[in-house]
C-alpha cells in the first residue's frame, strides 16, 4: 500500500516508529486493520498546533483535523466525547455535540484530566486510542479529506490517515454538520 503524502512531510509507516506515538496510540494501531493505510510524520513540536504546522510544512488547513475532548452530565453522570472536525472548521460544541450527547450543557475536557485519561500529551490528542466509554464524534467533511493530519497522542508527530478511515475508528459516529 502507498502511504499518504503530503507538503513537505516524509511519510513513514505509522508501526515502524512506535516511539512517534503514544502508548495508548500505538497499542491501538497495533490491532487496527487499517494500519498499513496510515502513516506518521516527525515534525518539530514547536509547530504542533495545526495553523504552525500548515504553515511550516506545507500543508493546506483543510488536510488538518482537530481533535477536542467535551463532556457534559445528565443525571449525575458524566458523558465525554472526543470531536474530530476539519481543521478550518470549529465543533458545533453548544448544539450539535450538546443534543449528541443529550446533555444541558457540553464544555471543553479539562486539559489535565484530558491529558490524564486520554494518556496523550497537550496538542496531540487523537481519536485514535481513547480510553473506552468515549464517544468518538466525527465530522462527515472529515472523511473528504485524502490524508487527514491527525495528531498522534504526542507533539512531535502527526498522523496522516485516509479521511474514509476515521469513520472507522473504533466508537466512530460519523455526523454531519459537526463542524461549522
């Protein structure tokens, strides 16, 4: 299979460079079917976030898709999602993931219970590898996208994964509009 490619990155195989990946992320890919689809890319993790990373590396915003941790309570009980949206997009977070979740109100994951459950660093928090009981809510304009730029549970690489794959992804709902 021929990897993604994409501006100036080199693509490596994703299971060839298990220290690019997080624990949690390389355990996952490690029973994924899809595995030889997706690559991983080292970059400089100074440029981690998607606007720096596009700019550095050539890649055009809409290749980028972001990750965000959101949770809200109903009933005492606590409901996490993880949102895949396109990176020149923002998740409808106050509707969509709101009635998504049937919750009153959805608010970002704090970012150290969001680094601490998800077992990933700040910046590079990916769909891939999430802890069980998650909901993964995907972007159907995601799954447009040739090679996605995801991240890979670290700041010093990214994923680059066939858009069509996230929309497999273990605990994957695919929903149109999440990203606005």
């Amino acid at each position: 299979m021929t990897l993604p490619r994409l501006g100036s990155l080199e693509s490596l195989p994703v299971l060839a460079r298990p220290e690019l990946l997080a624990p949690t992320v390389a355990a996952a890919l490690a029973g994924w079917p899809h595995r030889d689809d997706i690559a991983v890319v080292e970059i400089d993790p100074e440029f981690a976030d998607t606007a720096a990373m596009s700019e550095r590396y050539d890649v055009p915003m809409a290749h980028g898709a972001n990750c965000v941790v959101v949770m809200g309570k109903r009933e005492g009980v606590e409901r996490v999602a993880a949102c895949v949206v396109r990176a020149d997009t923002r998740a409808d977070v106050n509707n969509l993931v709101k009635r998504t979740l049937d919750v009153r109100k959805c608010s970002f994951l704090p970012m150290d219970r969001a680094v601490e459950q998800s077992g990933m660093e700040y910046g590079g928090i990916t769909p891939v590898g999430l802890p069980d009981g998650w909901r993964v809510l995907v972007d159907a304009a995601c799954l447009e996208i040739p090679a996605a730029v995801i991240g890979s549970g670290v700041r010093r690489s990214k994923l680059l994964v066939p858009g069509r794959l996230l929309g497999e992804l273990p605990q994957a709902e695919v929903l149109a509009g999440l990203g606005r």
